[in-house]
C-alpha cells in the first residue's frame, strides 16, 4: 500500500494545475511549462508502470500526447524559437526548453546521423523512428527528446527535410523562423536551449566551421592524422557505443568537436590532451568573432580543474 503521506506531495503539484494555463508552453524564460514540471514532479514522487519503460519515455510521450490534445499550432511553436546569424554562414536557433528543442530537431538530426541505415538519408516518420529507438534500446525505449543537449545540422540537410510534404507543426515552424535562409547555398543549423551552460553552442560550432570552412576542415583533418592508430580506433568505438552512425566522416568531424570541447572519448589524458590543445589553436585562427566560445570553454575546464583539487 502506498502510504498518504507519500500522495500528498503528488497530490499538491497536480492541484496547482488547476490555476495553469490550458497552454504546453512557458515563452521567454527558458523554463519548462507547469504542465512538464508537474509531471516531473509527480514522476519523482511515484511508481512508473506500463507500458512505459522509464520516467524519460514517459515525458517524450506526455509532451507529444498533450500538444496533440491541444492542438498546438505553427504560431506556438514559433514563440519558442528564435534564430539568430552567427557570423560565418552559421545559425543558431535557441528554443525555450529541451522538449519543443529536441521534438522539433529530431527528423533534421537523425536523417543526418542516425545509426540506423533505413532511416539515415531518409524520410521517415516519428512512429519509425520511435520503433527503432524502442528496438534498439528496449530497457530505456524512447528518450530522444530527454537525452540530447543540443543539435547540429548541415544546411544541405535541413533543406532536404523542411522540404518534404506532411511537415509536423513544430517542424513548420522551424522552416519559417529560418525563412530566407533555407536559399543559402551552404548553411549550419545549431539549437541549444536559451541560457544553456554546457558547452553544446562551442560544440556546435565547432561541427558548423567543419562543414563550411574548408581551411578549418583541412587544417582539423591534418591534425587528426597525427593522432596514433590505437587511440583513434577507441574513439571511434566510444562514439559508436553512444550510437553514432558508423559513417566514417560523421565519426571524424564528432572525434574533431570533442576532442576540442576536452572530452577524452574513452582515452587518456597523456594520448590526446596535445591534440585537443592544437585542435582548439585551429578554432582560435579561423573563428574570428566566435573565439569567444573557446574562451568559455578553457573556463569551464578551469573551474573543474579547481574543483578537483580542492576535493
């Protein structure tokens, strides 16, 4: 039996919905709507059962299951979004929070990286994909709009995928905050959440400057070259553990972003620090005004370093 103090805190949060807008989105502030961050709450406070296979997939399907009960339109979706020119042919969009952030991004990322070979390069749809995630992941099932911090998409890719017929709401959306520069004839899409701290816009970029600066991407690839066959061959497999595609440029340019942002991929300090150093030299020459983002990554680094010690 479940004891009454143990409902009473799940009890409160779902009565505070009762003064809630009849609305799935919170705009501006970069928090969750207090429909998410009840049942967020709730999912804390309570025992999951089917046919849910974690709290992860239950908030995926929850957010889908709502905006369709809603009804929630093309000009909602645009409130939680907005883009922004970063400099170099890149765009960087900035969505309210991770939900309508990874919802919105997911055909455009996975038709460029999916692991899967019948959904890579593809059209599909969100029940396709979802039974593959479920398949390939089945004690987890579907989490993708929880587990991604950011996204990153050529502009090639985002063409071909804001082009197909039967767009989602969300997925409109997205194509008409672009607008104009879906004519562009080489682009990068980068969605973070607004006030994001984790590195993901560095990464991002990082990924954008490999795509559209073919110096940058030279200067990387001669770089990565020096790095020892064995190294290179855990990474690489690191990478396809944490279900990368096995798409050999794919694997190179996530090695290169990595690498850069000092994640160690399964490596040791003493293998690759020296490459990270140098990759994030070759950042600092061609990023001109977006250096600024490796300076806040050496900071970041910093403080964990300083934390460690002091622990």
């Amino acid at each position: 039996l479940v004891r009454e103090e143990m409902l009473e805190p799940v009890i409160n949060m779902l009565r505070k919905l009762d003064n809630a807008q009849s609305s799935a989105f919170n705009i501006g502030d970069g928090k969750e709507p207090a429909l998410l961050a009840t049942l967020r709450g709730v999912l804390r406070s309570a025992f999951l059962e089917a046919p849910f296979r974690a709290s992860d997939e239950c908030m995926c399907e929850y957010w889908d299951a709502i905006n369709a009960d809603l009804g929630t339109s093309i000009e909602d979706y645009k409130q939680c979004m907005v883009c922004s020119d970063l400099g170099h042919n890149i765009f960087h969009v900035q969505f309210t929070h991770q939900l309508v952030m990874a919802s919105t991004m997911l055909r455009l990322q996975e038709r460029y990286e999916c692991p899967n070979d019948e959904l890579r390069g593809r059209c599909f749809s969100m029940a396709a994909y979802k039974a593959w995630e479920r398949k390939n992941d089945p004690a987890r099932g579907f989490r993708y709009y929880e587990h991604w911090p950011g996204f990153n998409v050529p502009g090639s890719v985002v063409k071909a995928a804001l082009q197909e017929d039967e767009l989602l709401p969300r997925e409109q959306a997205l194509k008409q905050v672009l607008g104009d520069l879906l004519s562009l004839p080489n682009f990068y899409v980068i969605g973070t959440k607004i006030g994001d701290k984790s590195g993901s816009l560095y990464h991002g970029v990082c990924h954008a400057m490999y795509e559209v600066n073919v110096a940058y991407r030279t200067d990387v690839d001669a770089e990565l070259a020096q790095i020892a066959e064995g190294p290179t061959r855990r990474m690489k497999a690191f990478l396809l553990c944490e279900q990368y595609a096995n798409v050999e440029r794919i694997l190179q340019d996530e090695v290169h972003a990595y690498l850069s942002e000092g994640d160690k991929l399964g490596c040791t300090p003493l293998e690759v620090s020296p490459h990270t150093q140098r990759l994030q030299a070759i950042f600092s020459k061609h990023a001109g005004e977006l250096g600024y983002l490796l300076t806040g990554v050496l900071a970041a680094e910093s403080d964990e370093s300083s934390s460690s010690d002091d622990d």
